[in-house]
C-alpha cells in the first residue's frame, strides 16, 4: 500500500496519475514542461492536468475514507463514477469551496476548449468554434490572475495581456500561448492550495459502534 502523509492509507483501488507526484513538475518547471506540445494536444493535455489537479485535491477534501472517495471521484479509472468527469470535478470543487465561481467558470471555459479541440476534425484556436471561447478564456484569466496576485497568493507583478488579445482571431498560437500561462498559473496556485486543504467532518459523530 502507498502511504502519503496527506491522504493516509491508501488502498489499491487509486489507479489515476497522482497529481503532485506523477505530473506536477514543479512551480519553476511547468512551463518548460508543456511548451514544445503541439496546439491541439497541448488543448487536450492541460485539461487533463488541471482534472486530475482537481481530483486529488477534492480526495484531500473530502471525509477520510479513501475507498469511497476514490471509487466516487473515479481515481479507479471508472468513468462512470458520480464525479469522474472535469466538469462534475469542478462542480464539486466550487460547492466543497475548493475554488471560487470565477476558477470554476475560467475551468469549464478550459474544458469546452478541450471538447472542440479533441472532438472536431479541423478546429484550431482561432476557428470559430473555438475563437468565442478563448477570448472568454483571456478576459476571465486577466482579472483572475491579477486577483490573485493582489492577494499574495501567486508571485509576480500583474499580467498584461491586453496586447495579446488582438492575436487571438488571426494567430492561433496566441490561444494556445494563452491556454499555456493558464495551465500553469493554475497549477502553481492549486499547488499552493493542496498544503491549505482541510478535510470536511461529520457533522454528528458515529456511536460507539462506529456505525
């Protein structure tokens, strides 16, 4: 069995990439690490990242009882578990205040990237399937990351990305430049989330039974 001072015993039924230990790279690396992908994969790929993010960081949220959570947030694979999904991942993630409705609604903005790029033939960042959803992306990710840093919670000086804005409708790797400082923005500030993540209990006590 796989011990993690975090999330304790942990039985076999976790089949997923762990996170923090098989795909976080590191706050300093995250760039380096996805940058060479080509557009579209890097669409599928930091989607998938930011899921899996999610995952474990609603594991380390919910009540310590690592089989249930594991089979109900599908980290045994199966995907017809309740919240195997991104988008129900990111539901759960907003009600168990995880994250707020601005990561929420920036996330499915992510995933509907993802959708459109993985599910049709010829889209590409500044198609028009996709296009409406990556300038949604670039307003949504301005003021949140400048947020966010406001608060101390990531490092930096405010971004500025009114100059990329224009690029977006005729140079499809300004989206996909785009999509790579959300990946990893998001994974340096869920990094920093997952030391702060505190469990939820029960409200009233089991007997002496356990029941």
């Amino acid at each position: 069995m796989h011990v993690n001072s975090k999330l304790g015993t942990t039985p076999m039924a976790w089949k997923v990439e762990r996170w923090l230990e098989d795909v976080f790279p590191g706050e300093d690396r995250i760039y380096e690490e996805y940058r060479l992908l080509p557009r579209r994969e890097l669409g599928v790929v930091a989607a998938a990242v930011l899921d899996v993010a999610l995952g474990e960081l609603l594991s380390r949220r919910l009540i310590d009882k690592p089989k249930e959570y594991e089979e109900f947030l599908g980290l045994n694979e199966d995907g017809r578990a309740p919240c195997a999904s991104f988008g129900a991942r990111i539901q759960l993630g907003l009600l168990l205040g995880i994250i707020t409705e601005t990561d929420a609604s920036l996330l499915r903005t992510v995933k509907n990237i993802r959708n459109k790029l993985a599910h049709r033939v010829k889209s590409d960042y500044n198609t028009s399937d996709v296009l409406p959803l990556i300038t949604s992306l670039h307003d949504k990710f301005l003021s949140q990351s400048n947020r966010l840093i406001e608060r101390g919670v990531l490092p930096g000086p405010q971004h500025d990305f009114t100059l990329l804005r224009p690029h977006l409708e005729t140079t499809p790797e300004a989206g996909a430049g785009l999509l790579l400082a959300v990946l990893t923005v998001y994974q340096s500030y869920f990094h920093r989330l997952s030391d702060l993540i505190t469990r939820v209990t029960i409200v009233f006590p089991p007997d002496t039974d356990g029941v």
